[in-house]
C-alpha cells in the first residue's frame, strides 16, 4: 500500500490504519477542512456581486430612461460634475467620522474607511441601510469590540444621523419657507401616519407583554446609555460624531445641486438641498434594498416641486444616482469581497 497500512493491534488484535504523511507535510486531517474553505470563497464573492447584478437589471428595464438621461449628462458640465464626485467621496469620510464619533474604542482608521466604501455595495442587498448596519457591526466586532458596544454604537449612529439630518432640514425650512410642497411627496400622509403608528404600538406591545423580549430591550438601552455618555465625555468624539451626522447629508445635497447646476438647472442651490432632504425622508418609507426605485421617484416629484422640469428632473437623478450610486457599485463591491477575503469583516 501506498497511502496506508493495515496493522494489527498486539493487545486486542484489532486492526488499525496507519495513514502516511501527506503531500508537502500537510497532514491529511486538514485537507478537506481547507477544501471546504475554498469551496465557500466563490460563494461569498458571488454574494458581493449580487448589487451589481441588481441594478444592471434595474438599468435594462429602464433603458429608455437610462437613454435620455444619458444623452442629457453628455452634455453637462464636466468640472460640475467633478464637484459632484468630489463631494460624494468626501460623504465616507463623514460616515465614517461619525462611526467612529458613536464609539470609545479607536477604530483602525484606514479599514474603517475602507468599510464606509464596502457598506455601500452591501447596502443594495437589504433595505433600510441594514447591509451597512451589518458589514459595520462585524468590522466592529472582528476589531475586538465587544457586540453590545458594537451594537450600541450602531444604535447611537443612527439616532445621529437621524437628528443630523432633521436639523438640516429644519435650518433650510427656517431659511427659505414653502420652497418645497412635501404634500406633493406624501399624498397620502394620514395612511403613512397610521400605518406607522400602528407599527409603533405593536412593537411596543410585544416588548412590554413579552417578559424575556423587555428584559432584552432593558439590557440594550442601559448599555447604549451608558455608551452615549462615556462618548460624549470626549470632545473628539463628540465633534466627530455630531459633525459627520450633519456633514454627511450637506454632502450628499451638495452632490445633488451640483449635478442640477452642471445640467443648467436654474432652481436656488437651498430649494435643490431641501428637495433631497424632503426626497430622501419620503423614501425611507419604501424600504428597498438600497433605495433603488423609491430614491429615484421621490426625488423626480421633489425636484418637479421646486420648479425643475420633468425632463431635466429624470436627468439630475440620472446622473446623481450615477455617482452616487451605480459607479461606485463595482469597486464597493470588489472592496467587500477583499475585507471579507483578508477577515477584516
């Protein structure tokens, strides 16, 4: 035999099997374990690609669309649309300021940042941010943070960003009132009200009937408690996590104006602003796996609202979700697969 021997045990007279050394020195035992490794690799990057699959679709069934406004950004302004560019990369830099605002913990800055990148690929494959949520939960966790910090800092994020963006809102709507008619955004608002509020009221229902779920929600926000204020004992993190909440949405609406401005859109840069702001709030009531459709469709009634024509609507979301979303896809979803691959998520 080449591979193995049968012998016989002297005590008991039972045969065993006496397996050589392997190839190369490895032992046998580990072979299949990296076997099945390698088999599981392709299904994971497959899984990162899938966004990119989703809105190449999205793209088909739109192309008449996709057409017109193509034919619109060719002749915009290229130096705008730089702007537009510039800005949406700088949009990271404060998500991940602000992640790194919500925690005690210093964070690896470079893969921190690598990661705000990566999230928004993973984004396109659960609605309401929850694949951002969840590629930064595992960063945060694979880098030693333990998961009700983890998961309290996600927590403190999103309550940020949420009152970030509401400020800036607010600020705009102070600045310049009725620029934009949010009736036109939800025509339907007493139905959005109540559905909302009946969401709201089972939630908390389940949470004060069911003991062990109160005892869960109890634990979880005495530790996002004692989280916030160990953070806010901190100017850095303050200043971080409260600028980049209301940096990130000025960013993005600046990116928006932009794209409005390089196609000759003559609409005040404060309307444009608060037609995203308004957009986006409307859209996160459709929670679709990265906002694909609803993003699109509120913020063409928002910019109509401010006075933009249809067609030059089409063709500023055309081109903002361009940049903001569809370019960026490829390489943040090539980015997820290497943080996964290298086990920084």
């Amino acid at each position: 035999m080449t591979e193995s021997a049968v012998t016989e045990s002297p005590a008991a007279g039972v045969p065993t099997v006496a397996t050589a050394p392997a190839a190369a020195g490895v032992p046998a035992v580990i072979r299949p374990a990296r076997a099945r490794s390698a088999r599981r690799l392709p299904v994971r990057t497959l899984l990162c690609l899938l966004p990119v699959v989703a809105v190449a679709v999205w793209a088909v069934r739109h192309r008449a669309v996709v057409a017109d406004g193509m034919d619109r950004l060719l002749a915009a302004d290229p130096a705008l649309l730089l702007v537009a560019v510039a800005v949406t990369a700088l949009s990271w830099v404060a998500a991940a300021c602000t992640r790194q605002g919500a925690l005690v913990r210093r964070l690896p800055a470079g893969r921190l940042l690598a990661t705000q990148f990566a999230a928004g690929a993973a984004n396109h494959l659960l609605p309401s941010g929850l694949g951002a949520g969840a590629v930064n939960l595992r960063f945060m966790t694979v880098c030693g943070v333990p998961l009700a910090q983890a998961s309290s800092a996600l927590a403190l994020y999103l309550v940020a960003g949420a009152v970030g963006r509401l400020a800036l809102t607010l600020v705009l709507l102070a600045t310049v009132p009725g620029a934009l008619p949010l009736d036109r955004l939800l025509p339907d608002g007493v139905g959005v009200a109540t559905a909302g509020l009946v969401a709201v009221g089972v939630v908390v229902t389940l949470v004060l009937v069911v003991g062990a779920l109160r005892r869960v929600v109890r634990r979880f926000l005495v530790t996002v408690a004692h989280e916030a204020r160990a953070v806010h004992r901190r100017p850095a993190r303050v200043l971080a996590l409260w600028g980049g909440a209301v940096l990130f949405p000025a960013l993005q609406a600046a990116g928006l104006v932009a794209v409005a401005l390089s196609l000759g859109v003559r609409v005040p840069v404060a309307h444009l602003a608060l037609a995203y702001l308004a957009a986006t709030a409307a859209a996160a009531l459709v929670p679709t796996p990265g906002g694909i459709g609803s993003v699109e469709a509120a913020l063409t009634i928002a910019l109509v609202g401010t006075g933009v024509t249809a067609a030059s609507a089409t063709a500023v979301v055309l081109g903002y979700r361009l940049i903001t979303i569809w370019l960026p896809l490829l390489p943040g979803a090539l980015t997820l697969a290497v943080l996964v691959r290298c086990k920084v998520l």
